[in-house]
C-alpha cells in the first residue's frame, strides 16, 4: 500500500537572491517550487532574524506598492542604487547602514617622538 506524499514540504531551503536588491517576485522565479505565502513566511521570518532588510517600495499605478528587501548589511552603495532607480526608501534608511565613526587622538597630547637606538660598533 503506497502512501500519500506530503503536500508541503518542510524541509526546503530558500535560495535567497545575489543581486543588490530584491522583490518578492524575484525571490519566487528562484524558487519556483515554493507556494507564494511560504515564501511570505520565511522572508518575513528572515527579516525578524536580521538577515533581510525591507530597504524600501516601487512605486506603481494601482493598487499597493511592491516592497523592496536587501540581504544584510545594507551597503550606502545599495541604497544609492535603489534612488537611482526610483524607490522610494522607508524612513529609517539610513539607519540600516552601520557606520563606525573612527575618532582622531586628543590634539592637546602631543605625540612622543623617540630617536632610533643605535649600536655601537667595534672595529677589528
């Protein structure tokens, strides 16, 4: 007796997108096996985890705008591709890119300058 196989499939992985930026119709033509609300889940599941950013929205004529996602970390250079080609970015844009603000030493300590040592050397 043959029994039925299962009809959601629990163990597939998402083959997550290369490019910069991303749709939710760019994530389904990569996985096409994939039903469109699994798809919704695990996107939704990986940006609570941290490893997708919702970078903005393109805009359209009817109806709700398609949302536009970046695998993390958000590169300056991403967002600046995606207002080059008309996203519209979410609010807190800047806030996805992680700058470290590197601060120069006091400039009232003046740096110590130390002569070479040198060797004696003795003549044979």
């Amino acid at each position: 007796m043959k029994q039925n196989t299962r009809k959601n499939k629990t163990n597939q992985s998402v083959t997550w997108p290369t490019t910069t930026y991303f749709t939710i119709t760019d994530l389904h033509k990569l996985n096409p096996k994939f039903v469109n609300i699994t798809l919704r889940v695990r996107l939704s599941n990986a940006i609570k985890d941290g490893n997708v950013a919702e970078i903005g929205a393109v805009p359209g004529g009817k109806g709700r705008p398609q949302k536009v996602f970046s695998m993390t970390p958000v590169t300056q250079s991403t967002l600046n591709k995606a207002k080059a080609d008309n996203i519209n970015l979410v609010d807190n844009a800047d806030k996805l890119v992680n700058v470290i603000n590197v601060a120069t030493p006091a400039a009232s300590v003046p740096p110590v300058v130390t002569a070479p040592a040198t060797t004696p050397t003795v003549a044979s």
